[in-house]
C-alpha cells in the first residue's frame, strides 16, 4: 500500500517485459532438471529418438523409395521437426500457467508472458535439437544441403506459430472445460501423426485422399518445406497463405477467449485443471 510506483517509459517497460519473458523462457527449458545442459539433452531426446525410429522404419519397410529424390535424412526431418514443433508448442502452451496460477500474484507476470516463454522455449530446444542432428549428420555422414534453407526455415516458424495459434485457443478453453481441453489436444496431437503428412508427400495424393489432409495447416507447412528444401520437388496441392491465416485468425479468436477467461478468473480453477 505505501510502495513507491515509478512511472516507466515505453521503452523501459518494454525492456522490463522483455526480461521477465528470458527468464520465463529459462526456467520453461530447466523446468526438467536442475542442470541446464541435462535438461537441454533431455528435451532433444525425443527428437533424436523420432529421427532415428522413423529412418529405421523407412529403411526397414522398404519405403524409401515414395520420398522425393534427394538427401533422405532431410526428406524425414523436413516432416518430422514441424511436427514435433508445432505438436509439442501446442502441448506447452495449453499447460502454461492460466490466470489462476500462483504464479500470476507477482505482478510482472501474467498469461501473455507465461505463453510467449512457453512458446519461445520450445522453439529454442527445438531449433537446437535440429542443428545438432544436421551438425552430426554434416560431419560423420555427408554434407548437408538444403535448396532454399531460409524459406525452409520459414516453414518451420510457421508450423510453430500455428503450434501456438491452437495452444492458446485450447489455454481459453481450459478453465471451463478442462477434461475436454485434456481430451482435445490429446486427440490433436495424435491426429496430427498422421494428419501432418510428414510421411509422404502432397503431390502423391489422389484428390480423394487430398481432402482427408489439406484442412491440416501442419499438412501445409510440411509439404512446402519440402518444397524448398529440394530441388526437384515442387508441390501444387499445399500452400504458404492457408497456414498463416488459420494461425492468425486461431490466435486472434484465443487471445479474445483468453481475455475474457482471465477477466473472470477465479481460485476454484487450479484445483479443476
């Protein structure tokens, strides 16, 4: 009641948030273990563990021969490390802390920032855990080469906004129907291991089994990832503009959802969720 309130510029109030959201992020990548570089090697596991089981079972299976000409490790994480992105940004986002946590009676914190942390943080371990892959890949096996790996990049970014488009749209949900929001995502994640198309290409489809995937703006992001990743792929039945304004339009009606939820927030929820 008789603390001193300095008034901040726009600037330092936006460098005070900015802190507030590295240490968000920090402690979302360490929340795992107590040592960073444990818990950094931790996170990526799963990543080298989907690497390596789907190159086996490619191999194994005698499919390699439906990818698209070209380096076959590229071929598989161009499917895998969006997926993984996006499912595992929108895992993260729907179990950041919502208004009633405990964490929102510090007064620099609130949902925004919990989100953005979250959000930022899975695409850190994940960009890592990639460029690590590559490195190993790039040194013990063969060079590395990707067509256009900017644009390839940019796929990537857009497979974890709309992560996080649908994350936050389930985080508004959550408080007033948490065993659904639970059973939502869950099926969501799950869909998305065959929905995303990560094990086949777009251009292979009949137009029959087109319409089964291409509501899935995952199944977008992939399939044009490909497209600059390799030359001599060009796909015609997925497009760039269709993920990206799913994503805004998701993350727009999520953040109203997650206002109105945080307006009528209440101590009851933490013992629901």
């Amino acid at each position: 009641m008789f603390e001193q309130r300095r008034i901040k510029s726009r600037g330092g109030a936006a460098l005070g948030m900015l802190e507030v959201i590295y240490h968000s992020i920090v402690r979302n990548v360490t929340k795992s273990h107590s040592n960073a570089f444990v818990a950094l090697v931790m996170a990526m596991m799963q990543a080298f563990l989907f690497v390596g089981a789907f190159y086996f079972m490619f191999t194994i299976l005698g499919l390699r021969g439906v990818a698209i000409r070209g380096d076959f490790l590229i071929y598989i994480m161009s499917g895998i490390f969006l997926f993984l992105t996006h499912t595992k940004t929108m895992g993260a986002v729907v179990a950041s802390e919502g208004p009633a946590s405990p964490m929102m009676k510090h007064a620099p914190m609130n949902t925004i920032i919990a989100i953005t942390g979250t959000a930022l943080a899975q695409l850190y371990i994940q960009i890592l855990s990639m460029v690590v892959i590559f490195w190993i890949y790039n040194v013990a096996v063969e060079p590395v080469a990707f067509d256009k790996p900017l644009a390839a990049f940019g796929c990537l970014l857009i497979a974890w906004f709309t992560g996080v488009a649908v994350g936050v749209v389930f985080l508004a949900l959550k408080p007033w129907a948490p065993s659904f929001v639970t059973v939502g995502s869950a099926l969501y994640a799950r869909a998305n291991m065959i929905a995303s198309g990560k094990m086949f290409v777009a251009n292979s489809l009949p137009p029959a089994m087109l319409a089964m995937f291409d509501w899935n703006p995952l199944f977008h992001a992939i399939d044009q990832s490909r497209g600059f990743a390799f030359i001599n792929y060009s796909p015609r039945n997925s497009n760039l503009e269709y993920p990206i304004i799913v994503g805004i339009v998701l993350i727009m009606l999520g953040l109203m959802g997650e206002f109105y939820t945080r307006k009528h927030a209440s101590e009851s929820w933490s013992a629901r969720a």
